[in-house]
C-alpha cells in the first residue's frame, strides 16, 4: 500500500482510513443517539392513558358536572318543579311537607285558603318565587268567622208563694222556672250572719228553710235559677216577717 502526501507530509494509507472510519463511527454514533431519544419522547406514553390490556390510546372525555343540591338560582320550568322546590326549601327551614303540598296545592287550585295555608303560601313565595305558570298568582284567604253574640239571657221574674215563718224560722216557696236545673238562694246582705245562717246553694227543690231568726224581724231573700249551662234564666225576691 502506497503512502498518501498531505500537507507536505506522506502519511500512510491505513492511517488515514482508520482515522475517517473513527470520525464516521463518532457522527454516526451522535446521530443515532439524538434519533434514539426523540422517538422515546414521541412514544412515551401517560400510564394513565393507556389500556392495560393493551398499548391502545384512550382519549379522555370531558364530563361537566353540577351541583344536585337546590341553587336559588334556578328557576322552575313549570309549576310541579315550582311545588316541589318550594316544599324542598322550606323542609329545611323547619316545616312539614304535608303541610306545604297541601297549602301549596290548595294554593294552584285557587281555593280560598286558611289562615295558617296563606302563611304557608307566602313562605313558599318567598323561598321559591312566584309559580312560573297560569299567573298573575293572588293569595286568597277565607274570610274570618263571624263574631257571634249571644244573645242577652231572658231573665224571667220568679214567682213566690206564701212563706209560713214562725218566730226563729221562715220557709220560703217559690214556683217552678221552666229549663231550671237548680238555684241559689241568698239571703239579703247583711242579715246572714244575724240569722246564724249562711246562703245555700245549688238547691234542688224550689223551698228553703231559714233557721236560727230573731222574732219579729224582716227577712228577705233573692232566688236566682239557673239551666244546665249554668246561665241564669230567672231571678226573684221576696221579705218575710218572724212571728213576734
């Protein structure tokens, strides 16, 4: 093998032929190495993306979510969502579904409502709005009760009949009061105590006896009826005299 000149120098062949093979093997090497790293990049894969029965890409989805509690915000399409986010929202404050539903129901019906059902009503209004349909929406509320008043009791004047008395006693008598179920007898004010004898009352029969009396000396008394529901219905009056 002939030598090669270069530079003014002669230089053996297998010298120059072993040198270039050197600086190819190092550009080849690089080029491999810097191909090599790319497609590791390119094919690295998320561990999280790939099946594990396979190396097949899976595409990730998108899911939108939303919050399933009530949200003030929304409002209702018809007047069943209206109900039942009006019950929804004032269960949580503290009141009875059935109670809300059948106001509520009452309410969309336009049925006059009561008092207690109007007040539910305007809590459901006020917690959900007004129903979105069929408006505009009055709350209607029955009219109060009449005030009934008794009328007056019709006090009849009790009719008495001859007393008998002698000079410590007297027995007053008076005649039956129609729907009388007993009376009271009380003695004219003042003379109980003279007498030695206190007022006696819920007396069946329609007599009393007044014991105990100083001779020659008026004594008076008042009968007073009453019926069953303890009304009085008739009242009388009457002064007997003691024997002397």
């Amino acid at each position: 093998m002939s030598d090669i000149t270069f530079a003014g120098k002669r230089y053996p062949k297998t010298v120059i032929y072993t040198g270039a093979a050197a600086v190819v093997g190092i550009v080849g090497y690089a080029w491999w190495t810097k191909g090599a790293g790319e497609s590791e990049d390119e094919t690295t894969e998320d561990p999280l993306l790939v099946d594990t029965l396979g190396d097949e890409r899976i595409t990730p989805t998108t899911i939108d979510t939303y919050d399933v509690s009530v949200d003030n915000r929304v409002s209702p399409r018809n007047n069943a969502e209206w109900s039942n986010v009006a019950v929804d929202r004032l269960i949580t404050e503290g009141y009875t579904a059935s109670a809300v539903r059948s106001a509520i129901g009452n309410f969309l019906a336009r049925r006059p409502l009561s008092k207690t059902d109007a007040g539910l009503v305007r809590a459901a209004i006020s917690a959900a709005g007004m129903p979105p349909e069929n408006g505009p929406w009055v709350i209607i509320e029955e009219p109060p009760p009449p005030v009934v008043t008794p009328p007056p009791a019709v006090s009849r004047t009790i009719s008495f009949q001859p007393a008998s008395a002698d000079r410590t006693s007297i027995k007053f008598r008076w005649n039956k009061v129609t729907g009388a179920t007993y009376y009271n007898v009380l003695p004219r004010r003042g003379q109980a105590a003279g007498g030695g004898q206190l007022a006696l009352k819920a007396v069946a029969r329609e007599e009393w006896n007044w014991y105990g009396l100083h001779p020659g000396y008026a004594y008076g008394v008042t009968v007073v009826a009453y019926n069953a529901a303890k009304k009085e219905i008739a009242r009388g009056k009457q002064e007997v005299r003691t024997a002397r």
